[in-house]
C-alpha cells in the first residue's frame, strides 16, 4: 500500500537548513500495523505528516496505493486524501464548536454523502465507539478517553483504508490509553492498515512491526515478537 | 455543507462574544454613517428632477461688470422672457419670479396675520412650465388677472380649507387685498421651490411689463423645445446684448456702442443654467433658495466611503488576528478532506452572516439618529422603507462589504497549514502582521486627515465670528416685520426706548445680517458717462443707525434729525470712498446722483465717510454702500445693556402686542442672524466632527481588539519577562510602544495631507485663518492619546497578570 523510496525531507529557515528525514526506504503492505518509534525530533511526525499527505517530501519518491504523491499540488492530495485516510491525533484536535455527532459527520460532509446516509453511517460508528450516547455534546464536556474515541469514530466514519495515528494515548491515563490501542487493534483486524507515531513502549507492541528512527533515518525495524507470539 | 458553515459561523460568533461585539459594532457604526450619506447625497443629486421636462427648463443668469462692482446674478432683466419666447422657436415656455420676500396674509375681515416666509410673483406660465397641479382652482385662468394669488396647501389651511378659498380675498401686510384662485399641493422639499407658499400673478407687478433692460430683478426659466439643447441657445442669448440691451442703454448715453462700452471695462453675458445643477452648482447672488454645493456631496461622499473602509479593515484586521484561535479547526478540516476553495466559502459565508448582522443593527442605528441627522444636515430625510429598490441595493451592498471585507481573512485562513497548525495548539505563530499594521496606519492616517479638518473649520468659524466687523452684534435684538405696526411703527420704538435695559433703537430693513439689499449705479456730479458709473449699495436707515450698530465714522458726521437738508445726504463707506478716488476730508460735499437723465437728477451729498464694516458673508469682499436716511421700517434693531434679556424681550412683546394687536411678534439676535450666513460651514463642520469621531471610534475598536489579540498571543513572553525581572511599566511600555509606531506612521501620512487639502478649502475665503502648527500638533496629540488610552487597557492587564498564570497556559 505504501512504498516509500529515497524519501528526504528538508526544512529551510534563513541560514540554517535541517534535514528532518534522510534518506527513508519503507513499504507499508496492505492490513499491516506499524509503529514508528523514535527520540524527539528523530523524524517521526514528519514522516507520518508524509505519509499522510499533509507535508510534501522533498526528494525521493512516495507512492499509495501505486499513485505517487510526491509533487502533487495540494488540491490533488486533498482529493486524494478524501475518504482513503483517517487520522488520530494526540491532542485529539476536535472541533470545539461541532457536536459529537457532528465532529464525525464532517469528513462525510466533504465526501458530499446525503444526509440519511451520513447519519446512517455517524451512529453505526459511534454504536460500535460506545460514545453513541453523547452524539449531542461538545468535546470540552467528554473525558480524554471519550474524546479520543469520538476522534477515532471520525477517522473511521469513511472507512478509510489507511489510519494514521500520532501518539494516539499520549494524553490519556493507561485504562483509556489500553482501550484505545484494543479499538486500534481491532480495525486492524478487520483489515485497516495503520500506521502509528509512539513513544510508548507498551503501544508499540500492539503492532506487527517497529520501525526505529533516529535523526531522520530508519535504524532498525523488527517484527513484533508479542505479535508473531499472538499470530 | 452550507447549513454546517452556517451553524459553525454562529456557534463562533455567540463563542466570541467580545470579538463578535467589536466586529459588529464596528460594522454596524459605518454602514449607518454610510446609509445616513447615501441618502443625503440622493437627495442632495434628485434636486428639481421632478418638475415636468426638467432636463429642458433652464434659468437665465447674467454676469455683469459694471461700475466698479462685478456682480453674478441669478436674474434677468424683466422683458428678457418675452423677447427670447418671441424671437426664438427653440423657446417653448417661460416663466419669471418676482421674489418679495416674507409677507403677513389674514383674512380681510380678520386682525390676525399669519407670516409666510418666501412669496413671490410669478407668470401664469407656472403651471405648465413646471407641470403643477392645482388641488382646487382653475389652472386656465389662476394667476391671470392682477391681484390674484395661489396658495400652497399649507398656507391655504391656515386661513380656509382647501376647498373653499377659492374666491376668498387675503389682505397681505395689511395694505393690499387679492384674491384666492387656486390651492396646489405643498412644494417638494428637494426643490427650488421648497420654501415658496405665495404665488402672487405677475399681472399686478407694474416692473414685469416695463422695457427696463437695466435692471435684473427676474428670476427667468425657459422651457426649450424636445429637439433643443443648451448650445441651441447660446448665439440667440448672447445677440440679446445687441439687440436689445444696447439700443435701450442708448437712450441715457447717446453715442455708446458696444466697443465704448466693453472698452471702459464693463461688460454683461448672458448664461443658460439648467434647472436640475442649480442645487449643487450654482451659488450666485440671491439664489431662490439656499443652494448646497457638489463640493459638499464629494466630501460627504468620501467620507462615507472613509467609514466604510475603516469598518472593513477593522473587519479584516480582527478576523485575521482571531483566527490564530480558528487554525486547529481549518487544520482538522484540511486533514478531513476539506479543500481551500470550500474553506474560503466557509469563511465568506461567516462574513457574510456577519455583515448581515451589522446592517440589521445598522438600521436600527439609521432609524434611531436620523432625526439628529436631519438636525445636523438641515433636511427632512427619512427611511424609504416601502421601497424595494433601497432594500436591495442594501442586501446586496452588504453581502458585497461581507464578501470583501471577508476575503482576505478567507484567503490567509485557508492557507494555513495543518501539520502546522495541528500540532501546537494555540502557540502558532499567525502571519499576515505586516498587512494589519499598515491596515492600522491607514485607519489613523484617514481619522488624524479627518481631525485636522474638523479643526480647521471650527478654527476658521470662530475666527469669523470674532473677527472685527466694523460693527458691533453683540446683545442686539432684532425684531422683525415692524412695518406691520403701520401708522404705531414709531410710538413702538418710541416707547421702546424708554425702557431701561434699551441703549438705542434703529429702524431699517438693511442690516449687515442677512436680510433686505438694494444697489443701483450712481455717478459723481458732472460725470454723467458710462465708464464712471459707481455701482453702489444703497441702504435706507436711521440717525440712530450707526450708534446703535457701534459703527465708526471716519470722516463728517451722522444724520441729525435737526439738519432738514439730510434727506438728500449720503453716508458713504470706505469702498466707496475708493472708487471716487479721493480722501475721506475731500469726500465730504460732494454730490452724486443716482438718475441717469441729467434733468430728473437728484443729488445727493455726501456728509460722511463710516469705517468699512462687512455687510455680506467673509467670502466676500466689501463692496461699494451708501447709507440714506428714509424711511425704512422693517426691522427695528434694539441695543440692549446686559441683565435679564428674557425680562426686557417680554417688555417689548408687550409694548408690541398692544400697539399692533393681532401682528405676529418675532426676534431674533443679530448674532445668531449673523451666524446664519455661516450656515453652510457650520453644519460642515458638525457634520465633519460627528463623522470625525465615528471614525476615531471605528478605528480604536480594531485597536482596542487588536491590542487584546497581542496581549493574549505574547501571554508566555510576557511571564517569562516577568520571571526575568520585567516591571509592569516596562511591559506596559512595550506593548503600547508597538502601537504607537504604527499610529505615528499614519500621523506623518495624513498631516500634509491634511494641510493641502484645508488650505485648498479656506481660499474660498476672503477672510481667513492660516493653518498654525499647533492645529497639526493638535491632531496628532489627540489621535496618540486616544490610541494610547485604547491600547493600554489591554497592555496593562496582561503586565499585571501572575506569570505563573499565564506560563501555565502553555
């Protein structure tokens, strides 16, 4: 699904210039979980925002899904975006003024999906989240947990083939932080690809496969032992 | 996709109630001063457009030179109608006023007058010149017959009904009787007409049929034929000079031809002035109604446009300052799939909603200042709310304002970038500083131009009015139409005079306020020619005159009743003085003589010379005047000693309502009457200090907004210099200092601006104030402390906060 090759990414300011991924070679299969992993300002975020389609590589080549991203005006990454990828976000990034309900429904709105069909679609994922109760509040009045769920809800809600998750538990207490991995893990199973950013050893092992960065070049990957053990 | 814009755009807007309040207000303040504009300026533009064939009717206007005065008249000579309609088919109509001023009408068998304010003579043509109706009345025959009148509806209700005036008869100041033929409908108010409610026929106006060519006392309209245009007419008007203005003058001075007379400097031309510029473009002596000027309705109008664009980059400047809070939401919504082209429609849709917002306040703010608008403005507009084409241009203008004013917040925003702004929060950095500081340069640039001006026309007022005038205004009371007294005109001020709080009374209609003027061209004794004609003022007054007016006499002496030879005697001014050519010492004796036919000459001498004292408005220069002792009763002018004005006014109403019972009694104080003439620069100047301050005040919102918006954005740095040691001075300083930068920018852009353009406004004047420093000084004090007191609010609540507060909102 993924094919990354000779990726580069630079970042400019007015003297200095820093090199954030050097030299990156990854290929993510269809229904894999991979976790990247990684100090500080190894890369990470950068490389997830890659693969995502929000930031542009500087060299090399990035192609899913044999299309190749690198190069694409930012209109065609949208469209391309649209309805393939889900995002999870540490922080959640919830829109503080839209309901639950309506958080979920709006990458559905972009997709301009009636509206019977978005609602039919919204509750199905927000059952299957156990939020469904809360459709009518807004994120300042849920728990980090129920949030993340809602964020996740919306992720999901177009059933993208791709969810990119940055430190999805990194703001959340270790009971919420379990649950969200265990809704992850299911996806996956379900056949979602994903590919997580994390810093927590206990997350990592919820995946097939580690990809370590430093200094903005892949070190070491591993297969999951914990996995293979479980597969 | 539009009903989620819509109800994210109003949960935001109810979110931010202060940003919402600073934005609508702000919005709401100049659309209204721009509504309240618009529609004066659309009253000002509709002036006499709805008269039948407006665009054909034309007045004629003469510029002549003569005798040392020039003069630019409104008027033509009485047979000019007649020739032009006989000699000229591309005349269809005409018609001529008389104008007589204000008049005192009642009922033959009543005592009570009634005072109407502008009466005039008038053709019977008037109706069919200006396509009027009449209510009741014949239009056939109405103003045909001498001593005949028309009355406006008003007028007629004062007296009858509208039905039944016909053939009722109405004494008018109390000598002469005519007879009611016909009511019309009140006269619109933006017309030349508006303050006309008398129309007398010009059947009973002996001059109207005189072949006098000299005089200029009639207001003359054409009416030319659909096929006609002005250029048509502008050989015929200009052969009248020939044909039948010379061979008339020969008659008094045998011999001249056209080449003496233009050889000895004189000169008369003849103009055609469309009916519909006389509003704006004509400002000619004694104009039928107060005209305004388009001078006016550019600055007006470029005020209106100045609010609006204030509104709108208060708009922009706090949308784009705000949206640092609104960046996660366009980062999520890029992330989800949104692309720019539909954030930017989000973003115009919440302008939009805010716009619309603003004009429903705005309207409601219209409806509400529009009485104090029309004070200011001295008209009588209202609301065209049944009108469907004012809503839509409304709607429209305002959904143009929103998509504006929302387009560059629109643009900036979606721009953003997500990986950006997803990841930090609310510590991103927001672009776009340098374009809100030069928004912020512009609003203070346009408030300093606009406070400048306020106070270079309220300095140039207050240099008129305490200028010397050659007389004294001061504590006189005028009380008007004394003539109504008849025979009792002099036991009134006789018995005036006796009152204690009175120094000196005088009779005459000739004031140096805005009141009755004659001139006439008068020759120095055995100088009967054409090239030494003195075109000169000629008032009828009083021995009590010049006491009572604290003129100085330069030369001879004042009237005395006891010297019998005064009635042919002539106080001469400075002006005067100057076209004879000599010192005032030799002055005295001489003799000039109105008449131009030696044999009917009567002379007058001249027994002294009073300082020049002026009589019209600062505009102008002083002309040539003399005074003559007559009777002239209209107006009799009390000095009063200072004490209780209201005591001594109710003595003279007393005196007044028992000497001339029935007559109305009304005064006024010269003062006042003096500053009438200053009118049209009076209300200038409100008008610019009220659209002044709204700008100021627009312009410190998106200060005061924008101060906030950077308090709250170096909220961190300002902890961190606080835990370094900062004071709360020291903070406050260099929060304000930023500001202040940008307000002096806009300072030092406005001011020769402003210079240029008050100095450009004040050489209208012939007697002005030249713009000293210190009004500019002024300017820019006033603009830095309102900034200042604006931005330090904000600078010093966020120097005062707790750093460990405000470092924990990282």
């Amino acid at each position: 699904m993924i094919k990354i090759q000779n990726l580069k990414k630079s970042f400019r300011t007015e003297e200095v210039e820093t090199l954030a991924l050097n030299d990156v070679n990854l290929n993510v299969a269809s229904g894999e979980f991979v976790a990247i992993m990684g100090p500080s300002g190894c890369g990470k975020s950068t490389l997830l925002n890659i693969i995502g389609m929000l930031d542009n590589p500087t060299e090399g080549s990035y192609k899913f899904s044999d299309h190749e991203v690198g190069g694409l005006k930012e209109r065609q990454r949208t469209e391309l975006r649209k309805g393939n990828l889900g995002f999870v976000f540490q922080s959640f990034n919830l829109i503080d003024e839209l309901t639950v309900y309506e958080n979920v429904e709006l990458p559905l709105i972009y997709l301009k999906m009636n509206k019977s069909e978005r609602k039919q679609k919204v509750m199905a994922v927000l059952e299957r989240m156990k939020i469904a109760h809360r459709e009518k509040h807004f994120p300042q009045q849920l728990s980090g947990g129920q949030q993340q769920r809602v964020a996740i809800s919306r992720a999901v809600v177009t059933n993208p083939k791709l969810i990119l998750a940055d430190e999805p538990t990194g703001n959340l207490d270790s009971k919420n932080g379990i649950e969200v991995m265990n809704l992850l893990t299911e996806l996956n199973q379900e056949g979602t690809t994903i590919v997580m950013v994390t810093h927590s050893d206990r997350d990592s092992h919820y995946a097939h496969r580690i990809v370590n960065l430093f200094d903005g070049q892949i070190v070491t990957e591993s297969q999951n032992r914990a996995m293979e053990a479980r597969v | 996709m539009y009903k989620n814009y819509l109800k994210i755009a109003w949960r935001n807007l109810k979110k931010q109630p202060f940003f919402t309040f600073l934005n609508v207000f702000g919005l709401a303040i100049g659309m209204t001063g721009a509504i309240l504009i618009s529609l004066f300026v659309h009253d000002e533009l509709s002036f006499d457009k709805m008269f039948a064939d407006s665009d054909r009717i034309y007045r004629i206007d003469t510029d002549i030179k003569f005798g040392g005065a020039e003069m630019e008249s409104a008027q033509a000579a009485a047979p000019m109608a007649n020739a032009l309609q006989n000699d000229f088919a591309q005349v269809k109509n005409t018609v001529r006023f008389r104008t007589k001023g204000s008049m005192l009408l009642r009922k033959s068998e009543t005592n009570d007058n009634s005072k109407e304010l502008q009466t005039t003579f008038v053709d019977s043509t008037f109706f069919d010149m200006f396509g009027i109706q009449l209510l009741s009345g014949d239009r056939k025959t109405a103003l045909t017959q001498p001593n005949t009148l028309v009355l406006t509806k008003t007028a007629a209700e004062k007296h009858f009904g509208i039905k039944n005036a016909i053939g009722q008869n109405l004494l008018l100041n109390n000598t002469d009787t005519y007879t009611i033929t016909g009511v019309i409908d009140d006269l619109p108010t933006n017309s030349f007409l508006k303050d006309y409610s008398v129309f007398m026929a010009m059947a009973g106006h002996v001059a109207s049929r005189e072949n006098n060519w000299g005089g200029n006392n009639f207001y003359t309209f054409i009416k030319l034929i659909p096929s006609a245009n002005a250029d048509d007419i502008k050989i015929p008007l200009a052969s009248m000079l020939e044909k039948y203005m010379l061979p008339w003058a020969q008659k008094y001075f045998p011999g001249m031809t056209g080449e003496s007379f233009a050889a000895a400097g004189n000169s008369i031309r003849y103009h055609t002035m469309p009916l519909t510029d006389i509003h704006l473009y004509s400002a000619r002596e004694s104009e039928m109604s107060s005209n305004s000027s388009m001078q006016n309705v550019y600055i007006l109008s470029f005020i209106g446009l100045f609010l609006i664009i204030l509104a709108c980059v208060n708009f922009m400047n706090l949308s784009t300052a705000h949206s640092l809070k609104r960046a996660k939401e366009v980062g999520v919504r890029k992330t989800l799939g949104s692309n720019k082209t539909e954030l930017i429609q989000q973003f115009l849709i919440e302008s939009g909603l805010i716009a619309l917002i603003s004009l429903l306040l705005a309207v409601a703010l219209s409806i509400t200042v529009l009485p104090l608008f029309n004070e200011l403005s001295g008209r009588a507009i209202s609301l065209p709310f049944t009108n469907p084409i004012f809503w839509l241009i409304l709607f429209v203008a305002t959904i143009i304002l929103g998509l504006f004013s929302g387009s560059y917040p629109a643009f900036f925003m979606s721009r953003l970038m997500p990986v950006k702004t997803l990841k930090g929060g609310s510590h991103t950095s927001v672009g776009g500083g340098n374009i809100r500081n030069a928004l912020v340069v512009f609003q203070f640039a346009i408030s300093v131009f606009l406070i400048v001006s306020t106070l270079v026309v309220f300095q140039q007022l207050k240099f008129i009015q305490s200028k010397d005038l050659g007389f004294t205004k001061d504590q006189v009371l005028l009380i008007n139409d004394t003539y109504a007294a008849g025979k009792q005109v002099k036991a009134f001020k006789e018995e005036v005079g006796r009152l204690g709080q009175v120094q000196s009374s005088t009779f005459s209609s000739f004031l140096p306020v805005p009141s009755s003027r004659s001139s006439s061209s008068f020759f120095e004794e055995g100088a009967i020619e054409q090239d030494k004609a003195i075109q000169m003022g000629t008032w009828y007054v009083d021995e009590d005159y010049i006491p009572t007016l604290s003129m100085k006499l330069i030369a001879g002496r004042n009237f005395d009743k006891q010297h019998l030879t005064d009635s042919t005697a002539v106080i001469i001014n400075e002006s005067t003085l100057k076209r004879l050519g000599v010192n005032p010492e030799a002055a005295l004796g001489m003799r000039i003589s109105e008449e131009i036919e030696i044999e009917k000459s009567k002379f007058f001498t001249v027994i002294g010379v009073v300082k020049n004292f002026h009589f019209e408005s600062l505009r102008e220069n002083i002309n040539a005047l003399g005074l003559f002792l007559d009777k002239s009763t209209g107006t009799l002018a009390i000095k009063l000693k200072a004490g209780d004005f209201k005591q001594t006014i109710s003595s003279i109403e007393s005196i007044w309502t028992k000497l001339a019972p029935g007559q109305p009694f009304s005064y006024r104080f010269m003062d006042d009457a003096f500053n009438t003439s200053y009118d049209a620069e009076q209300r200038l100047g409100r008008i610019f200090m009220v659209f002044t301050i709204l700008s100021i005040f627009i312009a410190c919102l998106g200060l005061f907004g924008l101060a906030a918006f950077n308090a709250q954005k170096r909220t961190k740095e300002i902890g961190i210099r606080k835990v370094l040691g900062a004071s709360i001075s020291q903070i406050t300083y260099r929060l304000t200092t930023d500001f202040l930068k940008m307000v002096g920018l806009g300072i030092l852009i406005s001011l020769p601006l402003g210079w240029y353009t008050m100095n450009k406004w004040l050489e209208d004047f012939s007697y002005r104030i030249e713009i000293s420093w210190w009004i500019l000084a002024l300017a820019a004090f006033l603009a830095i402390a309102v900034a200042i007191l604006t931005v330090s609010y904000q600078s010093i609540k966020a120097a005062i906060t707790n750093p460990v507060k405000s470092l924990k909102t990282e």
